[in-house]
C-alpha cells in the first residue's frame, strides 16, 4: 500500500515536473519570437 503511494506520488512529481518544463519551454520560444519581431520592427 505504501509503496504504491510512494510511486504515484512519484509519478505525479514527473508529470508536474515535464509540465513545468513545457511551460518553460513555450514562455521562452515566445519570448524569442516577441524579441525577433521587434527586432525586425526596428
């Protein structure tokens, strides 16, 4: 019992931690595009 709540919260921790990730990811391309297009503006 316990250890089956030790892997499910585990799992949960990877999950929040390739969500987190993603999140990272796509604030930083966007970042990346909004700096290009002033850039281009300029």
């Amino acid at each position: 019992m316990e250890h089956g709540a030790r892997l499910s919260t585990s799992r949960v921790m990877a999950i929040a931690f390739i969500f987190m990730s993603v999140l990272i990811v796509l604030s930083l391309s966007v970042n990346l595009i909004q700096g290009v297009n002033n850039y281009r503006l300029q």
